[in-house]
C-alpha cells in the first residue's frame, strides 16, 4: 500500500451545527468550543456565516483572535457585500479562509436563484477572484452537488479552479446521495477536471438518511481529501457527518484508508461533552464514540471475554477518545492539578491561571460546605470564575 496522505479535518459545528434548529451558541461559548477544536489539532474550524448577523461576525472575529494552529474560516454567499465581510471578520486571524458557495443543481439554479446556468458560472467565477483579491485561502462550494450534473459541475469547478479557489467542496446538501454513487462522483470529477490537481476535493455531507458518515469515507476513497464534519454529527435537519466517527473510523482502520488525520483523538468526548452542554443537544446513549454506552458491556459473555482479553469486544480504547479512566474523587484535600484535569474532562479549558486560580479557590470554599462535589457543582463554579474576568 502507498504511504497515507493527509486528511483535512474541517469542522463546521459553529456554522452548520448551530444551524441545527434550537442550537444556537453566544459568542463566548463559540469561543470555548473553537478552543477545545484547536486543542484538538482539527485543521480548519469554520465559525460562522459573518454577514448573517452582527452576532454572527462579532463570533467568526472572536474565534479569529482566539485560535492561532487552526485555520479559521468564514462562510459567504458568493456576492462582494458576503465576501467583504468575511474578510473583514477574519482580519485577526493568523490563518484565515473564505468559503464562498453558490448552488449547481438544475432544481436550486430554476426556483431558489432563478438563474441561467452559464450566469451561475459568471458569479461564482466573480466571487473567488474577489475573495481572492482579500485572502490566500479560499474554497469554493457547489451547493447541492449530490443533486447537480456532472457535466456542468466539470465546467464550474475548472473554471473557479482557474480563478484561484484552492479547495472544491462537493456537498450532498440535502443527503440524498447513496455510498458508492457519490464516490464515484467524486473520482470522475477528479479524473475528468483538467487542472483538478491544483485543488483539494473536500465533501460536505447531510445525513438525512443516516449515510453521511458512510458518503464521507467513500468520497475519501476515491480522492477526497477534506471531510467537513461536526461534533456530535450536529447540524441542518438531521445534522451533518459526525467528526468522532471519521477521525476513529480512519484511526481504526489504518489497514483499509489510504489516509491519516492530525487530530488528537484523547479531546474527542471532552468537546463532545462541551458542544452538548453549550447546546443543549443530549448525546443519545448508544452513539458510536460519545455515547455513554459506546464502550459498556452488558452482556455476561461479552463481560466474560472482556476479561480474559480486551480485543474480544473492543476494536477502540475508551482512554484513546478521552473517556475517563480517572475515578478519582474531588473534595476538600484535592490539589489544583486534579481540579483543572477533572474541569479539562468535561470540556472545560481556562483561558489563564488567574481564571484557573480563581476557580479553584471557589471550590475549596464550597469543599468546606459540602460534602459530595459533583460535575454539575464543578461546572457552575468554572462558569462563574470564567465569568469573572
Ligand atoms: O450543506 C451545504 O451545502 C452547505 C454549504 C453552504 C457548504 O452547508
Ligand atoms: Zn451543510
């Protein structure tokens, strides 16, 4: 097998998961959670849409002055009013890209842009030279692809090419696409492109009918080489491909993917607690990875075997996605390191050791009063200090 290439995470949890109806974060908690992304080591975080709304920007140039590893990203129509903004927001970022899309599908080109296809063409080659004219970085969208014609996604997507677009994200916006159609899609489009090497192919999918995770790793086979995901497979309707689930299958199955991620996997169920808490969205029990079930054993034969050899039932380790091995229990004797490192495990990270230090002092008032400590105590006592300063 020829050596693993790399595969960027792009995680939209701040933008398509807040799209999510009923999840919408503030600007501080989109901060913490970029926080935990870059912790771990996810390549690009897009954090919002920045000419949605004033809140909207104030996140996307929050998260921009945050994050320094990641690349931060901002969504845009692909109109100059979109593309100005974005840019505008990003200006604090160290690295910072512009995602510009417009849609390609005979249905959404007819009723939603009622536009000719070739004037689809015009503007979405007018939009990546404008965004390049402001950024280094920007990628290009073909809005509902899984619905599009091949043909006309050849001619849009060598053209942006040419106009300076560095990534091509194919979307199955509404998840219709089936595993190893869409694949295929994504090889043709890569062999039929002229300039396709001068771009990488990303994918985009919805799991409206429970395939985005499957439509992923089958795009990654055939040459994708950016997934965009989020936490908790948060998102529009029934949410987009989960992180967790493409980062462990890809870890998993070293022997079967002809790729690899930078991502560290240990911060995994921390941001999963985090983006749960900040939304408000629970974690269903038996979901792959994050669920408090996903690594439980019930049965007396599977206990049996458990035992007597972990890889009888198990093909991950609990501790490698950052479930807590640690049963150790805070009260009024325990030290500051054990305090931040229980905080860290539920996805709290402070942002200095005065935020830290002020924390920990309320805590040791209430272990005065208090006999049983528990994560929800914990948790109101991080938010107050953080709240503080
Ligand atoms: O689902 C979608 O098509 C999107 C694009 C804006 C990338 O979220
Ligand atoms: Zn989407």
């Amino acid at each position: 097998m020829s050596e693993a290439q790399k595969l960027i995470i792009f995680d939209t949890t701040l933008r398509d998961g807040e799209q999510s109806p009923g999840a919408s974060m503030d600007r501080d908690e989109k901060v913490a959670i970029a926080r935990m992304l870059e912790r771990m080591r996810v390549d690009v975080i897009e954090a919002g849409f920045a000419i949605a709304s004033p809140g909207d920007f104030e996140s996307v140039q929050a998260v921009a002055t945050a994050v320094k590893d990641s690349t931060v990203c901002s969504l845009s129509r692909a109109l100059d009013k979109d593309i100005e903004r974005a840019a505008e927001a990003l200006k604090p970022a160290a690295r910072g890209r512009i995602h510009t899309f417009i849609a390609t599908s005979p249905i959404h080109m007819k009723f939603k842009l009622q536009m000719e296809p070739d004037k689809v063409i015009e503007q979405a080659v007018r939009a990546v030279k404008k965004a390049r004219s402001l950024i280094d970085d920007v990628e290009f969208s073909c809005e509902d692809a899984g619905r599009s014609e091949l043909d006309f996604l050849c001619r849009i997507i060598e053209q942006v090419i040419d106009a300076g677009a560095r990534t091509i994200n194919i979307p199955d916006t509404v998840g219709y696409a089936m595993p190893r159609q869409y694949g295929e899609t994504i090889r043709q489009l890569i062999e039929r492109i002229p300039n396709s090497d001068k771009a990488i192919f990303s994918v985009h999918c919805h799991n409206d009918l429970g395939l985005a995770v499957a439509n992923s790793l089958d795009a990654v086979m055939a040459g994708a080489r950016q997934v965009e995901c989020t936490i908790n497979g948060l998102g529009e309707r029934a949410g987009n491909a989960s992180l967790e689930e493409i980062v462990m299958a890809v870890r998993t199955r070293k022997d079967f993917f002809p790729v690899y991620t930078d991502i560290d996997t240990t911060h995994i169920v921390p941001t999963s607690k985090l983006v749960s808490r900040v939304t408000g969205f629970p974690v269903q029990p038996n979901k792959a990875i994050v669920g408090n079930n996903a690594f439980a054993h019930e049965s007396g034969i599977h206990q049996d075997g458990m035992l007597k050899n972990r890889e009888t039932y198990e093909i991950m380790r609990a501790e490698d996605v950052g479930w807590s091995t640690n049963r150790m229990v805070l009260g009024k004797h325990s030290g500051r390191n054990a305090f931040k490192s229980h905080l860290a495990e539920l996805g709290v990270l402070f942002a200095s050791e005065a935020e830290l230090n002020a924390a920990f002092a309320r805590f040791k008032e209430l272990a005065d009063k208090k006999h049983d400590i528990f994560d929800d105590d914990l948790l109101a006592i991080a938010k107050d200090s953080q709240q503080l300063h």
